[in-house]
C-alpha cells in the first residue's frame, strides 16, 4: 500500500479521489484543501479522515509517501519540487509549470533527488489512444496528420465546477500540452517545425480565446490544433488520426473510426478510466516498477515545444 495525499478537492482532486478508490495499493490518507468547505465536502465524499489546508503540513507526516497535485496551474512547479524537496514521490496535474525556466527547474529536481516525478499527461493512458498506439507499435497503422479540436466556453474565470477560479487557465501552457506531448508520442518522433498564430485577448481575463498552432516531425508527419474558449458546445477535445490505412477519431476514453462506427477499446487495459490508469502508472513506479509512462522526463520534450511557441508569440503572449 502506497500511502497517498490529494493536493485539491476540485473537480480534478475529485476524479483522481474517485480514481484512486478504484486502485488495492492505495492508501488515501488525506486531502490538502485550503478552502474548509470544498476539503471537507470531498472528504465526506469518498470517505477520507484528514484534511490539511496546507501542503507543508501533510508533507510533515511520516505515512506521506506519494502525493498528488492537481491544484491551480501557476502552483504546480512549485508545489511539486516542494514535495521532492520533503522526499515525497509526486503527480502533478498537466501542465508541469507555465514558465519554461520551472519547467527545467522540475526536471532538474526529480533528476537531483531521483524520485518519481509524474505529469497529468492522460491522453497517453486514455483507451481510445492506446488502441490507436498498439497498432502504430505493431507496424499496422502510421499517422499522417493529426486533426485536433480543443474548444471550450470559458468566457468568464469559473472552474469545470462552475466555481470561481484564484487563477486563469491558457490554451498555449495547458490545453495545447495534451495534444503537443501526444503528437510526438503516438509518432515516436520529435517535432522540428512550429507555428502559432493567437487571437485577441479577452479585456477582463488577459488571455487568447482562440489559438491555432501547426506542427511537424522529422518524417514530415503532420499536426493541426485548433484551441478554444469561445466555442458555445460540444465541449472537450477531439482528437482525429489520419493514417494510411484508415481513420480514427478518440475522445477521451472512446473511439469511433472514420465512418462513425464505435470501436471496442474496454479490453485495452485494466480499466476503462484514462486517470485511474494514469494514477495506477504512478502509483507502481512509487513501489518500484519502471518509469512512469509520463514521467517528467518522458514528457518534457513537450515543454520545449511550448517554449518555442511562446517565442514565437513574443509580446502577444
């Protein structure tokens, strides 16, 4: 038994919570929440005894093993070399920073101190993904172009819990890493090419509401995403595989190919949960099995991607 804490009793704590009831070697010891009310709702929730409103505090406590991180994107950098710092194994929810220099500075500390350090990249556990991976793996499927919508309607600072958000969400530092970092794992190769083009910031929240971004590996297989906060409906990200023999389009833990026909995707691994997965990678890698799948350092050449298109951008950042 792995004995872990929740950082975050949001709506992304509440899944990796519900994920975490579903894993025998977990062992849920707490919940850090600074908000009284959100910890101690999701502590009746899913049966947890203790809440800490400060990180430091459950990190202090010898039963701490491993934690996971899924509180607001400008904390994640330092929360997670903070629990690298106190020995603790860590999963933080994507991205790993907002900055390039944390993101170096996260990869710089999980190699000092040689403990798991894993990023919420759950697109390369989702189902729908993997299929679509096995038969890229068995030589039975190449990618030509991936087609990716992310669309969302975020015109105001709410969370997926309709609650008021302490921070801004961005298209360019979060929703773009899913689809930068899956991009250059589905076709095993490194992207040589970029380009981004943003629309106008919104006058309150200081962000691009729209964003399109162009990528290109060294095979010349190809990537277009177009992202959104503009988009009043169907919301989420849809994912679309141009290959050379067929097509296929994933949305998270479903699959359909290009004719609209649903593909069987439940016997592809243990669960059905892309999370739940993705939490069950981290927790084995904390009791000694290999690397995590998305380990920092597995996912961090997605990280260079983004600091590159932030560049590009210059002053439009």
């Amino acid at each position: 038994m792995v004995g872990v804490v929740v950082g975050g009793a949001g709506a992304f704590g509440r899944k990796h919570l519900a994920a975490l009831a579903e894993i025998d070697d977990a062992n849920v010891i707490g919940i850090v929440e600074p908000v009284a009310d959100l910890a101690n709702e999701a502590a009746e929730m899913f049966g947890i005894e203790r809440t800490w409103a400060d990180l430091g505090d459950a990190l202090a406590d010898d039963a701490v093993e491993a934690v996971i991180l899924t509180s607001p994107t400008p904390m994640h950098a330092a929360q997670a070399i903070q629990c690298m710092d106190a020995g603790k194994h860590v999963e933080v929810e994507i991205p790993a920073a907002d900055t390039w220099a944390d993101s170096q500075a996260v990869l710089a500390k999980q190699q000092e101190t040689g403990l798991v350090c894993q990023i919420g990249h759950t697109r390369r556990y989702n189902p729908s993904h993997q299929w679509v991976k096995q038969r890229i793996d068995a030589g039975e499927y190449s990618i030509q172009h991936m087609d990716v919508q992310t669309f969302f309607f975020r015109r105001t600072n709410t969370n997926a819990l309709g609650l008021p958000r302490s921070w801004t969400d961005h298209l360019l530092w979060h929703h773009s890493a899913h689809t930068i970092d899956l991009f250059q794992y589905m076709t095993g190769e490194r992207v040589i090419a970029s380009n981004v083009l943003q629309g106008p910031k919104h006058p309150e929240l200081g962000i691009a509401m729209d964003m399109s971004i162009q990528l290109k590996t060294e095979s010349g297989i190809l990537c277009t995403l177009a992202l959104s906060f503009n988009n009043d409906g169907p919301l989420g990200t849809f994912f679309r595989y141009i290959g050379d023999t067929g097509t296929y389009i994933a949305r998270y833990d479903d699959l359909i190919d290009g004719k609209d026909n649903a593909i069987d995707v439940s016997n592809v691994d243990v669960s059905m949960n892309g999370i739940e997965l993705q939490d069950r990678d981290f927790l084995a890698a904390v009791g000694g099995g290999p690397e995590p799948r998305a380990s920092i350092a597995n996912v961090f050449a997605c990280y260079e991607v983004i600091a590159d298109l932030e560049r590009q951008l210059g002053s439009e950042a």
